[in-house]
C-alpha cells in the first residue's frame, strides 16, 4: 500500500499519538529512565549490557576476537537488554548510556569503572586498551578509522532509513523506499570498490572497520537482513558477498554473532554470556531447561 494522502506539517509538531510500527511502544520523543532498576554485574572485567542487533553483535564479536588472540583482561558478561519491553529506559542502563540505546559497556578493570557508549566508540576503546586490530603506522591506521566512521555515519540510512521504512512502518511510503534503497545499493557500491582492491576495508588486515560494518553490510549482502536481498539485488556486490562470507567463517565471529540474541534457531542463539563454557551445547541445553 503507497500513502497517497496530503499530508502538511504542523506548525508545531507535538506527541499526541503514536505512529504505529513495529517500535511505537518505545518511541517517544524524551529521554531519561522512565523506572528504576540496577543492572547486574558479574565477574569480569567487563560488563556489556546488549542485544544481538547489528550494533551489538559489533562488540561481541570483537570481544570474541580478543579473547581468541589470548586477551584474558577481555573476559566480559554480556547481560541481555531486551529493548523492545524498554528496557533500555531503566535507570541502571541510562546512567551508562544516557541515549538509551544498546550496545552499552562498563569497564571495570580500574580504579574508577569507565562506561563506553556507541558502538563505534566500544570498539575504538577497547581496540586502543588491549593494542589489537587496529592499525599503527599513521596512514593505515587514517584509512581503518576512517572506515569505521563511515559506518557509523551510513548506517542509520541503512537501518533507520531504509530497514525502517521497508520492513517496519505501517504504510509503505513509496518516496521513502525509493529514497532509501537508492542510499543503501551506493552505499553497497562503495563497499564494493573497495573490496575489489583490498581483502579488508582498511587493506590487507581485518580490524574493527571490519568489525563495524560486517553485522549490517555482510547480513545485507547475503540477504539476512530485512528479507530484503532479493529486493535490492545483493548478489551483485560479489566483493561484498567474498568478505561477507570470509569474516562468517572466523570462529571468533560465529561466537559473537551469538551472545544476547534471542530470536531464530536455537543453536544460534545465546541469551546472555558469562564464561567461555557457555557456548558449550550441553551447558546451553542446561541453561534452557532451567528457564
């Protein structure tokens, strides 16, 4: 259905009703908690509050990647945010992300604690603690940040935009789908060139530029996210389709695309993570039968 109906703006918009979606029961135009709640701490060193959307598979699969390089400081419990019962709105997470969005990171390992919001910013941060994927001559090191802000810039056209209007609003907005799908394939294009020339987006080493943009462009580009694959026609971005699948086979990768998800098969998914051993299937099958 296209929404043909004029529509002219207010003078002043005011929230007086919702706008319906898939996401209408936490959209609100305030931030702030809207109800007290601590959130729960456990044995590591670090303490990630989240959800296996894109942006946080981001942080668990370069934690995972940490740990696979022999970083013990990089134990962490990863708690599940189930943002859709607004969760996110507790006072316990707002007062580690103040923009009420998953995922958020509390580091425990000093003195003082350090809490880290963005998912973009987790990453930066623990790349710079723990010396890893990150590149260190300045050019190289120019070329990975730069990727990894590109990401963080194209990404809401991607999810906000594009997955927003396509897969979750209540009316189709044919505008909208054209203008968004048009962003997403330029950017997939872009993606493309660069990974025509170069095995990773930085170069010839994976880093956290890889990190960031593999849970959106590499599930785009195998056409697992959205359903929209065929729509957008993703198998004609080879070379995104070639490192899509070369990060998929990394086994630190296909542990950390696991943690806090809670929706498709279940060997895929692990609700929250507390020890290595967690990822074992019998102390998974054990955690399932006690819930």
């Amino acid at each position: 259905m296209t929404d043909s109906s004029p529509y002219t703006p207010p003078a002043i918009w005011q929230w007086n009703k919702e706008n319906g979606g898939k996401f209408a029961s936490i959209n609100r135009p305030i931030a702030g908690a809207t109800h007290d709640k601590d959130l729960p701490v456990g044995k590591h060193p670090l303490q990630l509050y989240s959800l296996a959307t894109p942006n946080g598979v981001k942080v668990t699969v370069m934690l995972e990647e940490l740990l696979a390089l022999g970083h013990s400081g990089a134990e962490y419990d990863a708690w599940l945010v189930p943002i859709q019962e607004g969760a996110q709105f507790s006072s316990g997470f707002v007062a580690v992300n103040p923009n009420s969005k998953i995922p958020a990171l509390m580091d425990r390992s000093g003195a003082e604690p350090v809490r880290v919001f963005e998912s973009g910013a987790i990453l930066l941060y623990l790349a710079e603690k723990f010396g890893a994927f990150l590149p260190q001559k300045p050019a190289q090191r120019a070329e990975c940040l730069s990727w990894l802000f590109w990401q963080m810039g194209s990404g809401p056209f991607l999810g906000g935009g594009f997955g927003h209007f396509y897969a979750y609003a209540p009316i189709k907005i044919e505008y909208a789908i054209d203008r968004y799908a048009m962003e997403v394939k330029r950017q997939m294009d872009v993606l493309n060139q660069r990974l025509a020339a170069h095995e990773y987006l930085a170069g010839d080493e994976y880093t956290v530029a890889d990190m960031a943009a593999w849970p959106w462009y590499g599930a785009l580009a195998k056409g697992q996210l959205y359903e929209a694959g065929e729509f957008l026609q993703v198998h004609e971005y080879t070379h995104v389709v070639r490192w899509a699948d070369q990060i998929a086979r990394r086994p630190a990768v296909q542990r950390g695309r696991k943690v806090n998800r809670t929706w498709g098969e279940p060997a895929s998914q692990l609700h929250e993570r507390h020890d290595a051993s967690d990822f074992d299937t019998r102390t998974q099958d054990k955690l399932a039968a006690a819930t």
